[in-house]
C-alpha cells in the first residue's frame, strides 16, 4: 500500500503537468478564437471605408464622365437609326402604281414614258378675273399706243395753216375741203356700193385745212371718234333748218375748236388726215338736216356760194 500511494504520489507531478499544459492549451485556442472574430471586424470595416470611398469617386470623377459620354452616343446612334428605319420598307411592302389608284380613285396615274412641255402663256385664254383685267389693260394700252403712233406719224400740223383763211365765197354755206376729189360709187353717199355711207369721202392732201360749210356752234371736238378718228360736229340754223355738219378723220390735236364755240362759215377749224377707220387721207363729210342723213355734195352744189 505504501509503494502503492508513493507510486501514485510520485505520478501526481506528471499528472499535475499535463493538466497545466492541456489548460495552457485551452487558453491559447480560446484566445485565438476570441482574436479572430475581432480581426475580421476591422478587415471588413477597412473593406467598408475603401468601397466608400470608391463610390465617393464614382460620382464625382471619370466614371461619371463615361456616363455621359455614352448618353450622347446612345442618343446620336438613335437619332440616326429612327428616320432610317422610318424610310426603310421591306421590297414586298413597297406599294405599286396600280395599289394606289385603287386606295384612292382620284390619284392620277403618269405613265412612265409620258414627256413634260413647257405651257406658254399665249396658249391659253383668260379665265380669272385678274387675268381678264390684265388683258384689257394690254388691249388698252396697245390701243392707246397705236393713236400716239399714229399722231407722230402725222405729216401735217396745224401750226402750217393760216387760221385767219376762210372758205372761198361769201354765202353762208361753203365747202369744207378746197381742190378735192372723189370716186362716186366708191366714196359717195349711199351708193350700191356703199349703202350705209352717209358721207362724201373728200380726198386730198395730208394736213389741208378743214373750213366750217356754216356758222353754228360746235358740239364735239374730239380725238375718241370710234371709227371716226379725230371728229368735229357743228350745229347750225340755216334757212329756218336745224342742220348738223360732220367732219371726220381730222390730224389728231389738230382741232382749233372746243365743244361749245361760236363759228363762223368757211372758219379754219381742223386739218385732213387718216385717223380711225381711213386708208387714206381725206375728208369725211356729212349733212344731217333735222337729224336725217341727205346727199352732202347735192346740199353743197345747192346752198354754197
């Protein structure tokens, strides 16, 4: 018993050891185990601050900048992209002549091998008001040009007649027209020929002067005769008769007399010439008593003297 307990007293050192190295041990592994968790807290705090601070620089340095760079592509590559797509239309769905005038029955359908002309204005008519117009105001002022034409064109003026000549004879009628000449049946009054002529055609000399045949008052004188051309009318009273004399075919401006002016018989108060209705120069004379037409050369053979 006793070689039994020293046996077991001289173990108890070995024994004690080996618990102090197992606790020692234990220590260590439970403090490893309690420094870990701490050191992982403070890697995955500095993994926090630096993914911050990245983020940090994200929204204020380059990465914002490729943003907006790829904006304004994206948005170009868009811009171009949609009106081509909007043009382009696959070959099956492209839509025939023939599709149209169908969809819609009024188009108008050129075929292919018709050919353009030019349309110029004098092909067709007027058909608006304005160009109505317009057409008249051209057809007056050709008119207007061609009186102006014809009055440059005159030869004779009334500057080279002396007004103060009076028609040969002292009777109260006189002839109109000194040293003319006629053609009956063609300038005569009233021929077969001529049935509406109600004058005496008095031919001669571009710008001989025209006399009043008698004493009245003048009721035109005028450049706007119509067929006429430059015109004079006088009215007189003679034997009791009302009379009106006509005197046609006058030199433009040539008139010395105004409407409402007192003559005297064989007065100066035009000159011959070739205006309205004339192919040549001459007198167109007429006599109309009580408003009728008669046979002007028979009245001047009868009452001139």
């Amino acid at each position: 018993m006793t070689e039994e307990n020293d046996q077991n007293e001289q173990n108890a050192p070995a024994d004690t050891a080996g618990l102090t190295r197992r606790s020692a041990t234990r220590s260590v592994a439970r403090h490893s185990t309690a420094v870990k968790p701490r050191r992982r807290a403070a890697l995955f705090a500095r993994a926090s601050k630096t993914e911050t601070k990245t983020k940090a620089k994200g929204h204020n340095g380059h990465p914002l900048r490729s943003l907006g760079i790829l904006t304004v592509v994206g948005g170009l590559i868009v811009t171009v992209a949609l009106p081509a797509y909007g043009a382009w239309r696959p070959a099956d769905e492209v839509t025939t002549i023939q599709q149209v005038a169908a969809d819609d029955a009024q188009s108008l359908v050129v075929a292919s091998d018709a050919t353009g002309s030019e349309l110029e204005r004098d092909s067709y008519s007027a058909t608006t008001q304005e160009e109505i117009d317009e057409k008249k105001a051209k057809e007056a002022a050709a008119a207007a040009a061609a009186a102006r034409a014809r009055v440059a064109s005159s030869t004779g003026s009334v500057s080279s007649v002396n007004l103060s000549m009076v028609a040969p004879g002292s009777g109260a009628v006189r002839y109109p027209v000194t040293n003319f000449s006629y053609d009956w049946a063609s300038n005569g009054f009233q021929t077969a020929q001529r049935p509406t002529h109600n004058g005496l055609d008095m031919m001669t000399s571009y710008g001989t002067p025209i006399f009043a045949a008698a004493a009245g008052v003048v009721r035109t004188s005028t450049n706007n005769g119509g067929t006429y051309g430059g015109l004079i009318i006088i009215d007189h009273v003679i034997n009791g008769q009302q009379v009106s004399t006509l005197y046609a075919h006058v030199v433009y401006g040539s008139q010395v007399v105004s409407p409402g002016q007192t003559v005297a018989a064989g007065q100066v108060i035009a000159q011959v010439g070739q205006t309205g209705f004339a192919t040549a120069p001459h007198c167109h004379f007429e006599v109309h008593v009580g408003g009728t037409p008669i046979n002007p050369l028979a009245w001047l053979q009868a009452n001139a003297g």
